[in-house]
C-alpha cells in the first residue's frame, strides 16, 4: 500500500475540520429552523382545529334552529288539532319538503305519533333524484326504536341529539355508507305528549365541509366517547362499532393530554379539541395531525441546496489548502527523502537548505545527528566483529568444557559405582558414598553453568521424587565437611525432630544445587573457626522452612538488594561479599519452586539466607523402606548387551555393570567393527554418540536391525545441546543419555524403558470416571489401591516361592478388578501364565519372581505418583 504524504494529510485533516464544522452549523441551523417550522405548525393545527370545531358548534345550532321552527309552525299545531283535515297536512308537508330542499344534508323528516306503536304520520325525504312524501302504506312504526323511546321521555322544551353513526334500514346498513344523526324534538298538545319531530341528518357532507377547514395539508380524525374513529384518512378504520370491531383508541373519555400520547408517532404532530357534544355520557375529539416531512419538505430541499453548496466551498478550500501546504512542505519532503536513504546509505548525507526557521533548524541537527552516527556506526561495526569472534569462543568453550568435564566424570562415577558394587568394608563404604555423592553434586553443578542459559528462560523442569529427608541432609553436609574443616569451621544441622523419620515429595537434585550453592557461599564467606547452620522447620502442615546461617561480614541492605535482583555486588565491600554464579541459580531454581530466597543481615555480624518449600510429606514406617534394594534380575528381559565406545574405561564400565546379572556383554571400539558382527542380535546396544570420522547417525538404521523384537538402543553424549541431538537423528533411538551416567541411573532408565516395552501404562483415567471426577473420593480410592497392590505384592511373591495354587487364586481374584479398571492386559496375561506355570509345577521360581516384580514394582511407583499429584491439587485448592 503506497504512503500518504503529510501535504495530503493535511489537507485531509483541513477537509475534515471544514467538514466538521460545516455539519455540525448546518446541522445546528437545521435543528432550529425546522423546530421553528414545527412550532409554527403546531400553532397553525390548533387554529385550524379551532375553526373546525367551530364550524360543527354553528352545524349543530343551525340544526338546533330548524327543529325549533318546525316544532312551532302553525300549521302543525292546527294539524295536531284537526288530524284529519288533508288540507291541513299537505301545507304542513310543504313546510318540511321545503327545508328538505333548503338543506342539502337533510335527507329525512318525520312527525312520529304515539298512536299505532308510533308509526309515522308525515315522512318527508329526498330520494336519489327527487324530493317528496312517502305514501302512507310505506309508512313505518318507530316506537321501539332508541330515538323515538328516549324523545318523548324528554320535557316539552328538550331536543333529543342521537349518537353519530351510520344510516340503517330494517336492521342492515346502507351502502354506501351513510353518516348520520337524528335530532328530534318531543311534541305536545294541550301539555300531553303527542309524538316527536325528527331530522335525519347526513353527516357526509358536513365532515366534508369540516375537512375544507381543517386544511389539505392536514389530516382530521373525529373519535366518539367509546373510542371508535367517526372521521379518519384510512376509511377501513371508521366505525368499527358498527362492525362488531374493538375501539381503536384506548382508553376513551379520556383527557387531550393522554390522548395526545396514544395518537402521537414520530414522524406527526397533533392538535386535540374536546367537544361536549349535548347528550349526556357522549363527547367528541376534533384530532388534527401534520405529517413532518411533509410540512418540512420545503425546507428540506433547501438543506440539500445547503449541503451541496458546503460541500463544494469545503473542496475549494481543501484544494486551497492542499496548495499552500505543498508549497510550505518542499524543503521539508528534501528532508525526509534524506532521513529514510539514511538507512540504506549513511555515509550520504548532504541537506542544502538555508532557511531561518524551524525547516532549517531540522536540517542543520540532522546534519550533525547523522555526522555523530557515522562515527558511531564505525565503532560499533569493530565492537560487533570483536563481540562476535567473542561469542564464538565462548560457544566452542562451553562445548569444549562439557567433554572435557562430562568424559573424565563418567570415569569417576563408573569407578565409584563399582566400588560400590565389590563389597567394600564399612569404613571404605563412607569414603565410597561421599565420594558418589560428590561427583553427583559436581555433575549436578557442571550440568547448571553449562545450562544456565536454559536456567534464566525458564526451560528447566522439576523431576519430583520420594526423598528420605534425614538421610538427604546429612549426606549434603558431608559433601561439605572437607570444605568447613579447611576453615575450621563447624558444620551444624538443627533439624526439627518431627521430620527425622519423613519423606517428602521434591526434586533432589535442584533442591540439592539450592543448598549446596547456599552452603558453599556461608562457608566461604564464614570467618575462620566460626559455625554454620543449617536449620530446617516445619513451619506449616506441608510448608517447610530452610535457613542457613554463617558468621561472616555480612550484607549491605543495598547489595542484599542487587543480589536478589540479580545485579552484581557494588562498593568497598565487592571484594570481600562477592557471590558469583551461586545465588542467581539459587533464585532461578526457587521460581520452578514457587519460592523465593530471603536474606537478612547486619554488617559485620553475618548473614541468614532463608526461603520455603511446599511439599507434601509421608511417615517411614520401617528403616528399609528408602532402599532402592530392587531385586530386580535384568536377565529375566535381557540375555546380550553390545556396547560401543571408543574409550575403554566407558566399555569396562559397561560390561562390569552388566556382569553382575550374568548378562552376556560384547564390547566394541566403533559402529563399523559392532556390524561386521552380522549373526547376533542383541536385546540391547549402549552406544557413544561421538567417534572420530564416523557420523553414529548413519548406523542407526543398522543398528535398529541388530536388534531382537523388543530390543533397546541407547545412545550415550557428552553434548551439551542434547535437542539438537534428538531433532538430528529424528528419535531413532529408545533414550539417549547425558555423560556422565552412574550405575543407578543406566539401571533406573533401562529398567523403565523395559517396562515401557513390555507392558501398558495404566489408564488411570478410568477411575476418575468411575467417581466422576471427584477428587477427594478418587484419591482415597487410589490410597486403597496402593495399599491393595503393597499387600497383593506381598503376598504374590510369597504364594510364587511357596508354589501355592489356592493362595494364588486367592490374590489373583483380589487384584482382578483393579487390573481390568486400568486395563493391564499384559500384566493379567503375565499373572496366567505364572498361574499354568505353578499349577504343571514346571516353575523355574527364581525367574518368576524376578519377572513379575518389574510390573509391581512400577504400577506402585504410577500410583504413588498419581496420589502425590492429588495431595498437592488439595494444598493449592486449600491455599487459593
């Protein structure tokens, strides 16, 4: 997408500004002149409302006129006297087809006796061409109807106004439809009542008259005291009562105002009258409404001649503007042409511009900037070389470090795991275990420096295991004792009693970097035959409390708070409080923990490094209980081991290892010799990874073939980056290992692998189904079938060694349910067939009990760790 320059930005701006200010004024002139308009009407519909009103009064007193002249002509009081004088009644006859003839909206006139259920006497009316009498023998009788009954009930001077409606004939309506209303007067002779004069009026041409009035620009509704429209644009909608319709307006005989609020729309304005109409219970509203846009559309017009006009001045002044800001913009487009080939040439830099004003400000300093940056730009491209040529070196140290350290400590631990392994008297045995632990501890610390990279990005994980408290701290402080007694310092642990005989759940080995950091940091900083302790408290349920305390010169507040932010130690006092590489591991590693380190201190009076540690804690119920003793025989899964090193110190180790199982093991120097060997497989090939002008990952595939059905292949590195390893050879192998490695932990990762090959995870999800998810109750039934599983193990090896088929069966049936909850196919196929084994009494017992220990062993360790995984999801619920 090409760039807008700032000129049409500008203009853009200006445009939108002239815009702006345009509508808002127009909108601002609209609103008023056409509230305005608006007023003007509503002022105009309330006259006009008036005038009709008005006008339909005058009707109605004309009507009122007319009946009373009629009531008091003489020739029908001489008719009243002498009935039946012809003469008499055709004169009074002319009289009301003579006001017929005058008035265009009478159409009937009647004189009702009360003689004959009051038929009547005399019915003038207007026909559809013509104006005469209706012959006597169509003369009707009136007495039931509303208008004759309520008429002579009146007094003698009363006049009867019936409700407006439509014309009806013998019960049916006349169509087309005929707005009318009857106004009647009651007739007396000699001060008893005779019969009623009544008029039939045609409201037709009155409504007509009344909408003239009313304007053709408005539209007059007339509504009754019942709701029902009388007058209204939408000729469907009168009369509904006589259609058996609901009122279209709700509630009636209501007020201007609420009314007012039923007939108003948005888009009309109205006028209301209310007009007693003179019989009771009965009232009128005169409603005349003006549709906006209509009565605005002259004006609107003019607003559109008003926006087109805006908008064309806005356009001229934007192009007005566009011109002046390209204009003031020249020299300022120079500048910015030079500012972005700035980065791709920045020697180039040459702004001719003499202007005494901001522009030639801007040109002068970038000048100057750009001088600077060039000059920078030289010494940056040396730093860079230096600090590149400084980066490799370092990269191809840390790989270097790593095999020379990692190679030299396989041998030390190779070396101790054998000497462990030949029966060494008590007082060797310590040496020996010191020993061990030292090269753990020193590997543990060679592995942190050469990932303390992984370490600050937080790419290391916890391996949480089952440690035996007492035991763990006591051989750290060994491991420290040569260091104290240099020093003639005392190495002393207060341990609360409470915790002599737990275990707890954590990562050893990080814990272990954490305070072997931690007390090699008091000891060195301790003055001479002073005391370091470590304490360790329960301070809460599951939360245990670490301190470390020496008697050094202790901390500044001021480096207590660059050390806790990692920053290096400052002042007089770097010297002496200098703490290197250890404390920032140790803050690194109390993040994975969820911890952080506190240090208290008081100059020249020493320093307590203290932090805690979450964790959930078991009881040791017997002293063996910690052993690894597991009796596991590997010859049981493995009968030929090959391994491949072209150091003969790691295939002696290897091959010491392996003999005590009694395994067959071939030792080679390179992959090539390994394969001329075509006609043996092997259930397990241990391979270096490194060999001079041999890439291992063009044997793999050989190696693979080499191999028995569930065959293993591990492969050994002194590499540092072991994921560029796995991402090279693409996982065509079973586990690679990190040099050095010690008996234990080839034993551990073999045995696990074994049990990986031979039998299935256990789907442990299955019992949280069971319990649909309720965690409280799914870990009490994983505590149950640990506890089922501890004493099912027991049992089993006991029912193996005594060759016992009904205690078999026994335990078998026990543990059955469980097994089929997990779905351990290969261990239930394993239990059938040591069952046919025990029941032929053709059992080599040895061998059996040796290959079910592998499956028990393991399932209990799942299931341990299943459980620890709930207790701490109990602490962090109970905690949140």
């Amino acid at each position: 997408m090409p760039r807008i320059s700032i000129t049409v930005k500008n203009a853009i701006v200006y445009f939108f500004l002239l815009a702006f200010t345009s509508l808002v004024l127009g909108y601002s002139i609209y609103r008023i002149s056409s509230n305005k308009i608006l007023e003007n009407a509503t002022l105009s519909l309330n006259h006009n409302n008036e005038s009709v009103v008005t006008q339909f009064n005058t009707f109605l007193e004309d009507i009122r006129r007319d009946i009373w002249f009629l009531s008091e002509n003489p020739f029908l009081y001489a008719f009243l006297t002498n009935r039946n004088d012809q003469e008499l009644k055709n004169n009074l006859s002319k009289e009301l087809l003579s006001l017929l003839a005058i008035k265009k909206h009478y159409f009937q006139i009647r004189l009702i006796g009360l003689d004959q259920k009051g038929k009547e006497i005399i019915r003038a009316e207007k026909f559809i061409d013509s104006i005469g009498l209706v012959d006597n023998l169509h003369l009707q009788e009136k007495g039931e109807r509303d208008y004759f009954r309520e008429t002579i009930q009146l007094p003698k001077d009363s006049l009867y106004f019936s409700e407006i409606n439509l014309n009806q004939e013998y019960g049916k309506i006349i169509m087309p439809m005929v707005p009318t209303m009857r106004v009647a007067k009651p007739i007396f002779q000699n001060d008893k009542i005779f019969g009623i004069l009544i008029i039939n009026i045609d409201l037709s041409y009155v409504f007509n008259e009344l909408k003239k009035i009313a304007g053709a620009q408005y539209n007059l509704r007339l509504i009754n005291s019942n709701g029902y429209y009388l007058i209204h644009p939408d000729s469907s909608l009168i009369y509904g009562f006589e259609f058996d319709k609901a009122p279209s307006i709700f509630p009636a005989n209501t007020n201007q105002d609420i009314l007012q609020g039923l007939l108003s729309t948005e888009n009309e304005i109205y006028a209301i009258q209310d007009y007693f109409y003179p019989r009771d219970n009965y009232h009128l509203h005169f409603c005349l409404s003006a549709n906006k846009n209509i009565l605005l559309s002259v004006f609107n017009q003019w607003k559109s001649d008003i926006i087109l006009l805006t908008l064309f001045l806005t356009l001229i002044s934007l192009f007005i503007a566009w011109w002046w800001t390209q204009r003031q913009t020249k020299e300022f487009k120079s500048i910015t042409k030079t500012i972005i080939n700035f980065g791709k040439n920045p020697e180039n830099v040459k702004l001719q511009i003499d202007r005494d004003d901001e522009i030639g400000d801007l040109a002068n300093s970038f000048q100057e900037m750009a001088n600077k940056i060039n000059l920078n730009l030289t010494e940056l491209k040396i730093a860079k070389t230096e600090a590149i040529e400084a980066n490799k070196a370092k990269s191809e140290f840390l790989e270097n470090m790593s095999h020379e350290i990692r190679n030299p400590l396989q041998s030390i631990l190779g070396m101790t795991g054998m000497l462990n392994q030949n029966k060494p008297r008590p007082d060797q045995q310590v040496f020996i275990d010191t020993l061990k632990f030292s090269s753990d501890t020193l590997l543990t610390l060679v592995n942190d420096i050469l990932d303390y990279r992984k370490l600050i990005h937080g790419q290391i994980e916890l391996n949480i295991q089952k440690t035996a408290l007492k035991e763990y701290i006591d051989n750290i402080l060994k491991s420290h004792l040569l260091d104290a007694s240099n020093k003639k310092i005392k190495l002393k642990l207060n341990l609360d009693p409470i915790l002599f005989n737990k275990f707890i759940f954590t990562d050893p080995i990080r814990l272990g970097q954490i305070l072997h950091n931690l007390l090699s940091n008091a000891i060195r900083h301790s003055r001479l035959s002073s005391e370091v302790c470590l304490s360790l408290q329960l301070s809460s349920k599951e939360t245990l409390l670490f301190s470390i305390e020496d008697h050094g010169s202790g901390l500044s507040a001021a480096n207590i708070e660059n050390i806790l932010n990692q920053k290096p130690v400052t002042g007089e006092s770097r010297q002496t409080q200098n703490v290197g590489l250890g404390l920032p591991i140790v803050i690194n590693l109390l993040k994975l923990f969820d911890s952080k380190l506190e240090i208290i201190s008081n100059e020249n009076a020493g320093a307590s490094f203290t932090f805690s540690l979450k964790s959930l804690m078991q009881e040791i119920k017997n002293l063996n209980e910690w052993k690894d003793s597991s009796s596991l025989n590997l010859k049981s899964y493995i009968q030929t081991v090959a391994c491949i090193d072209d150091d003969a110190q790691n295939t002696f180790f290897y091959s010491q290892v392996f003999t005590k199982y009694s395994i067959q093991t071939n030792c080679f120097n390179s992959p090539e010799i390994f394969l001329k060997n075509e006609n043996l497989k092997y259930d397990l090939i241990i391979s270096d990874l490194n060999f001079p002008d041999t890439k291992l990952k063009d044997h793999l595939v050989n190696f693979k073939k080499a191999l028995n059905e569930k065959g293993i292949l591990i492969l050994i590195s002194a590499t540092d980056d072991i994921d560029a390893i796995l991402g090279e050879l693409k996982f065509q192998f079973d586990l690679i290992l990190q040099k050095p490695i010690s008996t234990e932990i080839l034993i551990k990762e073999l045995t696990t692998i074994i049990f990986q090959k031979n039998y299935e995870a256990p789907q442990l999800q299955n019992l949280y189904n069971n319990y649909d998810y309720q965690l409280d109750k799914v870990l009490i039934a994983f505590e149950l079938t640990l506890s089922e599983w501890k004493e099912m193990s027991t049992k089993l090896i006991h029912t193996i060694q005594q060759q016992n088929m009904e205690e078999f069966d026994k335990v078998y049936h026990k543990v059955i349910n469980s097994i089929r909850t997990f779905e351990l196919h290969s261990f239930q196929k394993l239990l059938d067939t040591l069952r046919f084994n025990i029941e032929t009494q053709n059992a080599d017992v040895p061998a059996l009990i040796n290959k079910v220990s592998l499956p028990l062993i393991s399932y209990q360790k799942i299931f341990e760790v299943e459980i620890s995984k709930l207790k701490s999801s109990q602490i962090l619920n109970i905690e949140g």
